[in-house]
C-alpha cells in the first residue's frame, strides 16, 4: 500500500502494488487518470503488506476515511512501517 502527495495541490493518493517504484513513474507520467492534474506526486509512505488481501483491504480502509487529516495521522502513528 502507497500513498502520494500531489506537490501541485498537497492532496492525497492511496493505492496498492507489488512494484511501487514503477507505480509512482506511471502516475507521474500521466498515465493514471485519476491523478493526472495532481502531478508530480512524490512517495509519502509505503506500507509493506503479507498478501494482496490484506493490501487491498488497508487500502480500502484508508480510502473510506476521506479525510486526509486522519491518514496523516495514520501515516505518522505507522511510519515505521516504511
């Protein structure tokens, strides 16, 4: 599970990938629709996960919160985790 932040407008982004590296060159290349406006976005966490089940569902998790304030809060409670 990674989470960006757009440098452009701070917004944040959540999503899930076995190779994050290469995730984050696709959203900044534009080839991720959802977050084309935002760029250049730059890794502001990642959080190494057992299986893809478990990815998908602190992924989804972290989604339904909306509120960036509280994944913030979240990132600084795990950061060790990166």
């Amino acid at each position: 599970v990674y989470i960006l932040e757009s440098e452009r407008h701070g917004r944040l982004y959540i999503g899930a990938s076995d190779d994050v590296e290469r995730r984050v060159e696709e959203h900044n290349q534009g080839q991720t629709k959802s977050t084309s406006t935002g760029r250049p976005w730059k890794l502001l966490y990642k959080h190494l996960c057992e299986d893809r089940i478990t990815a998908l569902r602190l992924e989804r998790t972290l989604k339904s919160w909306k509120n960036s304030t509280r994944v913030r809060a979240w990132i600084e409670r795990n950061k060790d985790g990166m």
